[in-house]
C-alpha cells in the first residue's frame, strides 16, 4: 500500500526552548543528572584554577560529564566529544541549557583535564558515583559490608612484542633520530631490515626455526650498528634530547631471554609480561589491576593499578584502605580467591574468606560460592568499558584509567538497576521506594503493553 503523507504539525518552532522543556523527563541520563551532586564536585575542583589569571577554563561539570559518558558507554576521546554534538541528553547531562551546534572543547582538553587532577582527582569522581549509587538506592551501607576482591590485568595499547619487532622499532627510532640532529650515517640498512623483518616472519609461519634465528641475529647487528653510529656522531646536548630512546634501545639489544624487568614496547616502557592462567591468553602486557566490588550487587567501591606485578596477597591491604577511604567504611567480610593465600591482613579488621576454605556454615558457604560473580563484572568493565586496552600514557594513564572504568562501570549499574525495579518488576517493587524515587525526580517507567490473549 502506498504511504501517506505525513500532516504537517502545528506545533509552534523549538528554537531558544531549553532542553529540559524539549527532553523526555523519564530520560535515564535525564534523571541521572538530577541526581549527581555537580555543585560539590565544582567546589572540590575549584581550587585547581587560578582564580584571576589566564583564559577561563571550560565548566567543571562539562568535562567531568565528558569522563563518564566516555567510560559509560566505551568511547575515545574523539569519539565522546564528536556524539555529543548530536545527543541532546548528553548536552543536558553535561549542563547545557540550550542545544549547541558546535563541539564543546578539543578532543585534547580532556587529556589536559585529566593530568590537572591527577589520580586522586579521579578517584574523587569514583567516590562521587558511589555516592549517587547510595542516593538512588542502588546500593546501601549494608552492601559494604561484604565485598569481593580479584585482581585481573589491564592491557596497554601496545603491539604483541617479538624480539624482530622490537629490534625493527630500535632501528626506526635511531633513523629518527639522525633526521632530527641531521646526523650523516654511514649506512642506514633500511632496505635490509624491511628484507630481513618479512623473511623472519615468513621462516616462523614456515617453522624452519634455525633459519628465522639467523635472520633474527641480523637484524639484531643491524640495529646495533646504526644505533652505535648514532651514538658516536651526535654530541653531548643531543645525547640529553634522545636520553629516553637511546636507554631504552640499548636495552632492548641487550636483553637475553631470562632477563628480568624486560623492555617490551619503546613507548611504554613501564609494560610487564603477566601471566594469569589463561588457556586462551597465557600471558597479557599491561599493568596488574586490583578491584573490590560489593557482594551482592557487584557494585565498584574501589579500583587500583598494582605496579611491579605483586603476589595478589600482598595488594589485599591497599585495596581494603581504598574501599574504606571511599565508603567511609572497613568491609566486615572479604571474599577472594586462591591467589590470596598468605595475604597478611589483620583478622581483626575484616574477616578473609578464600576459595575452597571448609568447616563453615550454610550461610557463609553459600556467600563464598557468589565470589565468582566478579567474573562477569571484569568482563563488563573490559567489553563495555575501556579497561580491556588502555591508550593512556605512563604509569598515571594506567591508574587514571583503570579508576574512571570503576566510575563507567557504576553508572552503567544505577539505570539497569531502576529499570529492573520499576519496569521488568513493576509488581515487586515497593511503595517506598516508588516514593524514594518521587522524591529524587525518578518516576516509574512506562508500564509495557499486554500482549493479547
């Protein structure tokens, strides 16, 4: 059949209506904005502006908005600035009155932002979501009683290393640096080592390993004839401009097969080998990063990076100081796994239950098997969030990171958790809290339709 035209709408223009007139009110980003105290999160960073001196800075609440609807919905910077141009929600829920038609900032103020605040600036945003969790009832200070502790890794954007990846990556950074200072090079090899790196690649699929180990020794010569020459033509202020890179090459070049703290990327060097047990991924190049989730709703009240690979024992104790600096209070009971035998936490301040432990009652057995629930949350956190590939630079952009996924991760759990309450269960939910949420701004949601008989 053929369409019929649609009538055109007598409904006077949208231009300067302001967009909490124009927006659906039971928006779940709407109702999330309500909620979240942007008026004390701008008090708290106020005092990292100069007061009278500069340019003025962009609004606090727009760059904090920009941070977690990054890490809510799993976006790079580029990508959160360029939709929030096309997303009224996403304007209302940064601040804005009226629709803009123009990108609110560069893509490269929020990494300016982000190093202005530092690590216990965003931990400040992780305890502000958990703060907006007790206000919309998603959880409550029983939930921080019990919680869960495990440690997985965050990988770092790098590429998997190879000992001829890596000697190809010395050998580009010396070229580099002779364009820069206009070193004249006695030979460059740059025809050879592009040979050389296919034919090892090619001898490896093949499998004839003793010919791909001849040709791994000569890229490895060529790279240390090029980087030597660089090094004795350029002069002292040069050698303090390259320090970094000419360090970490002669590294790279000198690294045996069981040399410890190896170097596995020349952009980040802080990357460590982790091997977590996987069958499917035997070892990950990234950062080790502890989590404390709360038992029952699985829940984020504390994320930290644990630098150097420790024994998951040992990071017990900083995340339980996390949790309490964030929750205001020590968990009664903690439940981790078996990588934490010989943590060394004192009994007295929270009760340590480990995987397989015997002799414990119904109740308790029946808490410690819900320990793996924080599997799936990791998973959550690594496919919705950022924390399966971290592109952030050095040692801070790692805790920076794994922190603002703790943040995402929360604010991805409040919507779900009211939509479960007032729509999938709409008979289950009590009058209390319907008139909790009334007061907050959070009315029930659209009742679906019966289906027929």
């Amino acid at each position: 059949m053929k369409p019929f035209s649609k009538p055109k709408t007598q409904v006077p223009p949208m231009i300067g209506w302001s967009l909490e007139m124009v927006l659906d009110p039971e928006q779940e980003l709407f109702k999330l904005s309500r909620i979240i105290d942007w008026s004390g999160l701008e008090a708290e960073f106020g005092s990292l502006y100069c007061p009278d001196n500069g340019r003025p800075g962009v609004p606090i609440r727009l760059m904090a908005g920009l941070h977690f609807l990054k890490h809510t919905f799993g976006l790079s910077d580029e990508q959160v600035v360029a939709q929030w141009v096309l997303n009224p929600y996403w304007q209302f829920f940064c601040g804005e009155e009226f629709f803009q038609h123009k990108l609110p900032i560069h893509p490269s103020q929020m990494t300016r932002w982000r190093k202005r605040i530092g690590e216990a600036g965003v931990e400040k945003l992780l305890a502000l979501t958990i703060e907006v969790g007790k206000r919309s009832r998603t959880v409550t200070e029983r939930s921080f009683e019990k919680v869960i502790v495990d440690t997985t890794v965050q990988p770092k954007a790098i590429q998997h290393p190879t000992d001829a990846r890596l000697y190809r990556k010395v050998h580009t950074a010396m070229l580099r640096i002779a364009e820069k200072e206009d070193l004249d090079l006695r030979q460059s090899y740059r025809k050879l080592m592009e040979w050389g790196f296919r034919k090892h690649g090619g001898y490896m699929k093949a499998k004839p390993f003793k010919r791909a180990r001849k040709v791994l020794r000569s890229l490895k010569t060529m790279a240390g004839r090029v980087m030597r020459d660089v090094e004795r033509k350029m002069d002292d202020a040069a050698f303090d401009r390259n320090k970094g890179a000419m360090i970490l090459s002669e590294l790279i070049l000198s690294q045996k097969r069981k040399t410890k703290h190896k170097i596995y990327s020349l952009h980040a060097s802080e990357v460590e080998c982790i091997g977590k047990g996987k069958a499917h991924r035997p070892y990950e190049f990234g950062v080790k990063v502890s989590l404390a989730v709360t038992h029952k709703e699985g829940f984020c009240v504390g994320i930290r990076t644990c630098p150097g690979n420790p024994f998951d024992g040992h990071t017990l104790e900083g995340q339980l100081d996390q949790v309490e600096r964030l929750t205001g209070k020590v968990p009664n009971t903690t439940f981790v796994d078996k990588g934490y035998q010989g943590h060394g936490v004192d009994p007295g301040r929270s009760r340590v239950l480990i995987s397989g432990t015997r002799k414990l009652g119904y109740t308790l057995k029946r808490h410690l098997r819900r320990r793996a629930a924080i599997e799936p949350e990791i998973g959550h956190m690594k496919s919705d969030g950022l924390l399966g590939r971290n592109f952030l630079k050095g040692m801070a952009g790692d805790a920076i990171n794994a922190l603002l996924c703790g943040a995402g991760h929360n604010l991805r759990k409040i919507p779900a958790r009211l939509r479960v309450l007032l729509y999938l269960l709409p008979g289950r939910a009590s009058a209390a809290l319907k008139d909790f949420l009334d007061q907050i701004g959070i009315q029930s949601f659209p009742q679906p339709t019966p289906m027929p008989a």
